[in-house]
C-alpha cells in the first residue's frame, strides 16, 4: 500500500479491526518513510449490481452514492453515521441476497 503523502511503497498495519458486521476490515496504517497516518478499508469484491430506475434507465449500483444521499437526507436529524452505514450494509446485502444481476 502506498503512502498518500510521499507514495513510498511501504507502509505498516498498526492497526486492524472489522466493521461492518464482519463485511469490511479497517486497518490503521503509517508509511515507514515519513510516519504518516492513514485508515484504508478492505471489502469482499462482489460482481456488479446494475439498478434499474424508476424512468427506465439503468446504472451501476453506487454503494457511495446511497450513503451520500442518505447524509444529505438526514443531516438535521440525531442519526449517526454508524447508523446510516448500517442502513446501507443492509440494502446492500439484500440486493445481493436477491441472486439477481438487475434490481428495479
């Protein structure tokens, strides 16, 4: 993994831990180079889901997209972001739970 600060090649896991449930690994990170820290995320890799919208048109399923939508959506309420990746970590395990390459 690179360093983004110096893009020196080697870099040290201080740290790593699961979120989401078990479906990601964060990891704690800091270049041997400069010291610098950073946290990378580590996910499954699944095959594209491609979403069918309401007016026809198709489009890649966005895992960042829902997420920011749902930040804006609920910027003036008391739900954490822990809250709302939880959301999104359901809506993405019942899409791929449904077997099927095209969701409306």
């Amino acid at each position: 993994m690179k360093c983004n600060q110096c893009n020196y090649d080697d870099t040290k896991v201080i740290e790593s831990r699961d979120v989401a449930d078990g479906q990601a690994i964060r990891r704690r990170r800091m270049c041997a180079h400069c010291g610098y820290r950073f946290t990378t995320y580590e996910r499954l890799e699944r095959p594209q889901l491609v979403i069918i919208k309401n007016n026809g048109t198709r489009e890649l399923f966005n895992r960042s997209k829902l997420l920011a939508g749902l930040y804006r959506a609920c910027e003036k309420t008391p739900v954490t972001s822990l809250q709302l990746e939880r959301v999104v970590n359901d809506i993405e395990q019942e899409l791929y739970a449904c077997g099927e390459a095209e969701v409306k």
